[in-house]
C-alpha cells in the first residue's frame, strides 16, 4: 500500500536548472581559458591554484549540466526512480574534485613559501578581475536556482568558491605591486584553499549520507514509530526505514501491525490513510512517499523482521 504524489513543477524547475547551469558553464570555460593564460604570462601560484581550481569547476558544471539533463528523463520499469539520484552522484564527484584542488593548493601554497616566484602584479590584477567579473555574473544565473536540489548547490558552491578565490588573487596582485612581497601569493593560495576545504568536506558529508541511504537530516525516526503506534488501532510499528533518493525526495516505508477486528470491520484502508497524512504532514521534514504493509496481529508471529 502506497502513497502517490505529483511533482507538477520538477519540469518546470528542472528546464530552468539545465539554462542556468548551461550559462554559468559557458562563462566558467571561458574564465578557465583566461586563467590558463595569465598564471603561464605572470607566473602565479594563486592565479594557478585558481585556474586549477577553476577547471574542477568547469568539469563540476559539466557533470551538474549532465545531472540535469539526466533528472528530466521520466522513469522507466528498468529505473522507477529514472535518473533523480544522478544529481547526489554529480554533487559527490564535484566535492571530491574541489576537495583535492583544496588540499593540492594548500601543499603547493607552503612550498612557495619557503621559494617565493617572481610576479607579474599588473597581469595578476587584470585576470583576478576578469576572473571576479565573469563569477558574478555566474552567481547571479545560479542562485535563483540554488536551493532546488543538491547538485545546483553544489554548483552555486563552485562558482561562490570561485569568486572568493579571484578576491584572493587582486589582494595579492595589489600587495606585491604596493610592497614587493612576492609571498602574498602564496599566502593568496593558501587563503582559496581555506575557503574550499571545508565546504567541500561538508558537501561531501552530505552527499555520502545521502548515498548510504541514512535517515534524512532533520527525521527523528523514533518520534515517527511512536506517533505512528499512537494511532487508532496500531499495536506496533517495525521494519521501519526512511531515506533519500535525491534532495527534496525523501522516502519511507514500514510494517504496521494492527488488530485483527480492523480487517474485518474494513477500516484498514481509512487507517492507511491515515498513516500517509501523518508523515507528510506531521514533521519537519514532509515525507510523500511513503509505502505501508498492514498485518494483522496473527500474522506478526510468522514474519520476519528487519530494520528499526
């Protein structure tokens, strides 16, 4: 027994999702060719880092374009759930990606500073700010977008990581054309870094939870048996699981034992009911799929259980 549920805007959101990402895409691959070429003319570690950084970024927008571009395909009777996982998995390498440029940045950052390069200020200036320029903008195309679902959060993320990283660059073109202090942009270096491992890491978290098919952040799976054993007519809950398919889809299913006079008085599909309402509207979190088996009470004592 099971509980259906429409998604009447996921078209709507998801052709918005794939133009935004396919903008920000186009003007991260541009700012990555810029980059390339202005850390070979003015020798800088930070606007290399960046450039690195920023070609995890383009690849990352690459693979969240293709996530949505698989999100849309309808399901079929091979994939029920189509391709909506595809965003966690597209969310996952994205992290992985920025978390390695993280830590590469920062082992690169402190051997310059022990052997500081000769820089170019005027050039770094110039691609720090074109680099800053075309991240706005791809901000600004992504936001609206952002909190649809994770694999536009972690492209949002991409592009803010960015932006950041290109301040860090015209701080340091500014100090070295001011003072001469080359090791500003190792320091420049070290300073992205900081900024992408952590959110990285967190994302990373997050997806994995996701993927591990954990209880959704947020659910208190023993609030949710004990108000469902609160019910009229529930004896016991068990084989209770709740997990994620993508963001925004969270699921649950569980045995419900009941009295055997429920069957017989034809009030277990009011009871079903029932449970549905209870989990998709009671909590924090809205649960809209979820699938319940009613047993009768005499049926308990031959079944097997599993889960919580």
């Amino acid at each position: 027994m099971g509980h259906d549920h429409s998604h009447g805007h996921s078209h709507d959101h998801s052709d918005a999702n794939r133009a935004r990402l396919a903008w920000a895409f186009g003007i991260t691959a541009c700012i990555l060719v810029a980059e390339i070429i202005g850390a070979i003319v003015t020798s800088s570690l930070a606007l290399l880092v960046d450039a690195a950084h920023m070609l995890t970024d383009t690849l990352g927008l690459l693979l969240a374009l293709t996530a949505a571009n698989l999100i849309a395909r309808k399901p079929t009777t091979k994939r029920t759930w189509g391709f909506r996982r595809a965003e966690v998995l597209s969310a996952t390498v994205q992290s992985a990606l920025l978390l390695a440029v993280g830590i590469y940045a920062a082992v690169d950052a402190v051997r310059r500073l022990f052997a500081p390069a000769d820089i170019h200020p005027t050039g770094l200036l110039v691609f720090g700010v074109v680099g800053l320029f075309g991240n706005v903008i791809s901000m600004w195309i992504i936001s609206a977008g952002r909190k649809n679902n994770l694999n536009m959060r972690a492209a949002f993320l991409e592009v803010v990581n960015d932006a950041l990283g290109s301040v860090a660059v015209i701080i340091a073109a500014i100090v070295i054309a001011t003072t001469g202090w080359m090791r500003a942009d190792s320091i420049a270096a070290l300073v992205i870094s900081a900024l992408i491992v952590p959110r990285a890491m967190r994302l990373l978290s997050e997806t994995t939870h996701i993927l591990l098919e954990s209880t959704p952040r947020g659910l208190d799976l023993n609030a949710v048996r004990e108000h469902l054993e609160n019910q009229p007519g529930v004896i016991a809950v068990h084989d209770l699981h709740a997990s994620q398919i993508a963001s925004n889809l969270p699921v649950l299913t569980a045995h419900v034992v009941v009295e055997d006079s429920m069957f017989s008085a034809g009030v277990a599909g009011d009871l079903l009911k029932n449970l549905q309402n209870c989990v998709a509207d009671h909590f924090t979190i809205s649960i809209e799929h979820s699938t319940f088996q009613i047993e009768p009470s005499s049926h308990q004592s031959t079944e097997h259980q599993h889960g919580c």
